[in-house]
C-alpha cells in the first residue's frame, strides 16, 4: 500500500542539464531495467521501507538515488530526478526541527540524528544553496490549496483501474489522477492569482502559499513540465468522490469570482475544496 501523499513534480528537457547528465539520462530512458511510470512509485517506497527498517535505520542512502520519472512529448525527453537522499535530508530536518528533543530521540537514537545533520550541513557547504533545488515535492494526507494553481480543469487525468468481485475499488491497481501542464502556463497562472489575491486581499492576507510555489517554478527551465499527482491518496478516495474532485477548477473559479466581484461565488468554491481537504486531512488521526 502506497503512503498517503501527494507529489508536485518538475520534468526539465534534457536539454536543460549539463552535458554529462543528458547522457545519465539518455541512457537511463534507454534502460531496461528503470523502474517504469507505472510501479514507479511503488519501487520508490519499497526503497525506502527498505532502508527504514535496517538495524540501525538508514534515514538517508548514502548516494544519491540514479532513478527519475519520465516523459516523452513528440520527441523530446524530459526528466524529474528522484533526488531521494537530498528529499530524505530535507525531509528529516522538517521533522527535527518541529519535534520535541525527548520525542525525537525515542524515534531514532540522538548519535544517528546528528551524524545525519553533520552529513546534510557538509553537502550544503559543498554544493551552496543551489544544492537543495528539490524537482519533486510531497505532502502528506492532502494537496494544498497552492498546488492547483498552476493547472486547469481540462488537464485533468483520472483512471479508476479494474477490480475484481468482492475487491474494495480504492485498491485496485493503475488507478490515479495527475494533472499536467506546461511551465509557461504554471507561472501564468500562478502569477495571475497572486495579482488577484493582493489586488483584493492585500499583501499581507494569506495566499495560500501561491508566492511560494510561483517561486519554486521560477527555478526550472521554461520549456519544462510540471505535474501533479494524487499518488497514494487516490486510496483514500472512492470511484465517485475521486469523479467529484474538481479542485483545480472550483479553485479557478474561486480566484475568477473574486475578481470579478463575484464574493458568494469565491467563497463557496473555496469552501468547497478547503472543506473537502479538510476531511481528508482528518483521516490521519482516525483510527
């Protein structure tokens, strides 16, 4: 079963890395060995339950993972690097700095923790801030409100997959929703929504964080991909409220009311996608 998380992914061309990393890559697309599109979410977490449960715990690999997702458009390649021992650095600092010292030492021994630290201090000297430009990222239990900004409705990809008789439908395999778009239209749209939202909240109102993904774009290529992919929490969902899930359109037209005047409007399709996050985000804590 895969973790309950969504991910937001770039794909740069391979023209956009350095000329020994297009061959990597080119010979990794080539590979009939890579994990494929299909199960590679599933070889990533296999990866990491694997590391997880070694005596003692291996919270970060020691190199850097060689695996990526893919695209092919016409005959273009284009490339979202896993980067899991850089994600698995960032990832481990997030929970130590917000966890209680006493709850984090009974989550892994204090003499593991600050060898992982000293281990990311030392790659971030090393490589300067341009080292932690991340292509893939993930929350858990939820998509925040942010990361429908870049897409529209009609970018849509649901697959349901097939179950057999008697098999709980949010199981079945094959079964996802991604949206992709390109990174033109990302910062277009991510772009426009900061005008509205400042135009008519101001600058000091919450944003949903749309500034800081808008950011995040800014880093790639321009002629990149960028995907959102509902992952593990497509488990979560069944066959009809995965069908009713229209975020990036409610929240579209959200911003669109609120523009125009329209204030009913913007506040109702706004609910709407908080309130249906909400729930899910409750899950975590259900038992």
């Amino acid at each position: 079963m895969l973790p309950y998380a969504a991910y937001l992914r770039v794909y740069e061309p391979l023209t956009a890395f350095s000329e020994s990393e297009r061959k990597v890559w080119a010979d990794y697309a080539d590979s009939n060995d890579r994990p494929r599109r299909a199960n590679a979410l599933q070889a990533e977490h296999g990866e990491s339950v694997r590391r997880l449960l070694g005596a003692p715990p291996e919270l970060v690999p020691s190199q850097e993972s060689p695996n990526a997702y893919l695209r092919r458009v016409e005959d273009r390649l284009y490339v979202c690097p896993w980067q899991t021992r850089l994600r698995s650095w960032l990832a481990f600092s997030k929970l130590r700095g917000s966890t209680p010292a006493k709850l984090m030492d009974r989550i892994v021994s204090k003499t593991i923790a600050d060898q992982t630290a000293d281990d990311f201090d030392r790659y971030k000297r090393a490589g300067g801030s341009s080292a932690l430009r991340t292509h893939i990222r993930t929350t858990a239990w939820h998509v925040p409100p942010s990361w429908f900004v870049p897409f529209d409705g009609n970018e849509r990809w649901l697959v349901l997959g097939s179950s057999t008789p008697g098999q709980d439908v949010t199981t079945t395999t094959g079964r996802n929703l991604i949206y992709v778009t390109s990174m033109a239209q990302a910062r277009r749209r991510a772009a426009r929504a900061l005008q509205v939202l400042r135009r008519h909240l101001g600058d000091t109102s919450p944003n949903f964080d749309v500034e800081d993904v808008a950011r995040w774009l800014e880093e790639f290529h321009p002629h990149s991909l960028v995907e959102l992919d509902y992952g593990g929490l497509v488990h979560l969902m069944n066959d009809d409220a995965l069908q009713a899930d229209q975020s990036v359109a409610e929240l579209s037209a959200a911003l669109t009311g609120l523009d125009t005047g329209q204030e009913e409007l913007a506040y109702a399709m706004y609910q709407r996608v908080i309130l249906r996050w909400k729930s899910m985000q409750l899950l975590e804590s259900a038992n």
